[in-house]
C-alpha cells in the first residue's frame, strides 16, 4: 500500500506542476542513493514546494506536514486518511504569542483540544523515527510556516525565515539511537520567480551528521544558514564551515565566542560558526 500511495502521490505532484511552475535542480548528487536520510528545506510555497520535492527527488519522499490549517471537519478527516495512507507524519503547529490575537488563532483553539499538540508531536516523532529506521527519506520544514500561505503565515517578506525549530534534530537522535548508526541531514533551498508562471529552484546542499557538531543547537544554526545560503538569501561561501579541531584556512575567521558557549574544545569534534560580521576571505564557490 505504500508503494501505490507513494507512487499516487508522485503523479499527482507531476500533474499540480504540469503549466503552473518550472522545476530547476541542483546537487541531486548530495542524497544517498540508499538508506536514512532526513531533508531539512527552507518553507516558502504552501503547496510547490512539497510538489517540486516529490518531482524532483528520485527516491520515495516522505513529508513531515500539518493539517492545522483545515477547518472544516470533513475535509480533515480524509486528508488525515490520505496522510495515514501515505505515511506522513502529521504535527499540530504550537504558535507564538503574536498570532494569538489573530482570527487564525480563534479557530484554531477551538480545533486543538488541550494536550493535543503534544500528543501529536509525539506521534510524528514515532512516526518520523520508524520511516528512518525502515531506510526512508523524509523531508521537514523546520520554519513551520511557507512564505506565501492561502490560509495563514506569520511571514510578511518573501525572503523573510523564521528560526529553525529543533525537532528534526530530534528526530534524527532518536533515529540514531533506535537504527545504531548515523542518519544523514540534507539542507535544501527554495527560491522562486514568478512572472506569468512559477518557476522554482531547489538546491540541495551536502550531508551532514549529528557527530559533526557539538551540541543540537549548533546543529540548527548551521542548518539555518546553510539553507538560506542554498536559498540564495546569504551570499554563498565555500568551506567556511570548519571542524573546530581543525586549523582555520588563511583569511578565515571563526567564531571562538559560540564555540565556547556551546562547549566545542579541540578534543570534542563539532563545527564552528562563521562570523560574517568579520571579513572572511572564503573562496566564492
């Protein structure tokens, strides 16, 4: 059943791209042909970038989504089915206080029972960790929230991101610990342009290991970066993401303040942030 509903949802994707966006790729070359791999992409379409990911990657794809958004109960119910069939782990959205006064937030309130967002969550973190365990891809949008949402988005810019939030290192923890050896972490950027029709580019950048970092927040913030460089929202950098223990290149300058706050030493491997408020020297790729 999955592999009917894996291929469903890839031809429906196709049909949804067909006329209304263009699909250019980059760096397909950085997913693994096999096994675990948790793509962790910048959100900015509420439907093209879920299509430009199931056109685009090879393999089956999995998506971490919410259906918070749906009011009315009905059409809940069958994409709960359609998500349960397709084996797409499902969260509620726990949103900040300024959207508390919003309409968004009237509704929603009396959608989300008390504990429900917890007990969600932690059911798309089962879920999450058994398609990575099983050897599957699945893909999170660490934002929460697309730039361009019919319904509701706190994002008011199009280049505008919202700080990743730590779930889908998390997930890959809890992978790690149940599977026994590494789940590899895929950043992947959006940018879009549109005159007439869409046209959507998506980067994919290299894999990177929970072993490779000192502690989950400095995994994050790579993270953020490194998909808004992919983006194109940073100006792009080659290998100024440094190991810590190993010797800054010439002209690099690394941030020993983060280090230190984040316990990384020279006997404890993880990578250290650049300071792009210092001149940095980095090759343009």
């Amino acid at each position: 059943m999955s592999r009917i509903a894996s291929l469903a949802t890839r031809l429906g994707a196709r049909a949804l791209a067909a006329g209304r966006v263009a699909i250019a790729v980059t760096g397909l070359e950085h997913i693994p042909a096999a096994g675990p791999v948790l793509l962790v992409a910048r959100h900015y379409h509420y439907v093209f970038d879920g299509v430009v990911l199931l056109v685009s990657i090879p393999r089956p794809i999995h998506i971490l989504v919410t259906l918070d958004w749906v009011k009315n109960s009905c059409a809940r119910r069958l994409l709960t089915f359609a998500t349960t069939i397709a084996r797409w782990p499902v969260v509620l959205r726990s949103d900040p206080a300024r959207t508390r006064a919003t309409e968004h937030w009237a509704w929603r309130k009396k959608l989300i029972k008390a504990g429900a967002v917890r007990r969600y969550q932690r059911s798309a973190l089962d879920d999450s960790v058994a398609l990575l365990t099983e050897g599957r891809l699945l893909a999170v949008f660490p934002e929460g929230y697309p730039n361009i949402d019919r319904h509701y988005t706190p994002k008011t810019k199009p280049e505008e991101v919202l700080p990743f939030k730590a779930g889908f290192a998390a997930i890959a923890a809890a992978a790690e610990r149940r599977l026994g050896s590494r789940i590899a972490m895929v950043p992947c950027g959006f940018s879009y342009t549109t005159n007439g029709s869409w046209t959507a580019r998506l980067n994919i950048g290299g894999a990177v290991y929970l072993e490779d970092f000192g502690s989950r927040q400095l995994l994050v913030r790579y993270m953020e970066q490194r998909v808004a460089e992919l983006s194109r929202l940073l100006p792009p950098v080659k290998d100024c993401w440094q190991p810590v223990n190993d010797e800054p290149r010439p002209g690099g300058t690394l941030n020993a303040v983060l280090q230190i706050r984040d316990g990384l030493t020279p006997d404890k491997p993880g990578f250290a942030v650049l300071d792009r408020s210092q001149p940095h020297g980095c090759e343009q790729p």
